[in-house]
C-alpha cells in the first residue's frame, strides 16, 4: 500500500483549503474579470502538472522495478 488513508485525508484536505484561500483572496483583489480569470487558469494548470508530475515520477519508478525483476528472472 503506497500511503495511508489518513495521508490521503490530509493531502486532499490541504489541496482544499490551499484552492479555497486563493479563491477567496483572488475574490476580493481589485483586478479587473479578464485578469482574474488568468489567474485561475493559471493555478489550476500549476496543480494538475504538479499531480501529473508526481504520477509520472512513481510510475517511472515502479516501470524500473518490474523491468529488474523480468530481467533477474528471464
């Protein structure tokens, strides 16, 4: 098992707030609709490359693994 559920709970529950206090604080900055929307495209690009980056990372890692394992055995 990769991590614990509580791990998890924790993971996703800092993802939310981290959302929630730049939403709330981009709420209430003076920037015009056009600006604002930039920079929710923006974090929502820096969010899904840093989950894809972390996903590529552990499966490159577990891709190495099996192909040791096939070669010690084969």
């Amino acid at each position: 098992m990769r991590n614990t559920s509580a791990f998890t709970g924790m993971a996703i529950v800092g993802l939310v707030i981290g959302f929630a206090m730049f939403f709330i604080g981009l709420y209430n900055a003076p920037f015009e609709l056009n600006v604002k929307g930039y920079y929710i495209a923006v974090m929502l690009l820096i969010a899904y490359s840093a989950i894809a980056v972390q996903k590529v990372t552990r499966d490159n890692a577990e891709d190495k693994d099996i192909l040791e394992n096939q070669n010690l055995n084969g």
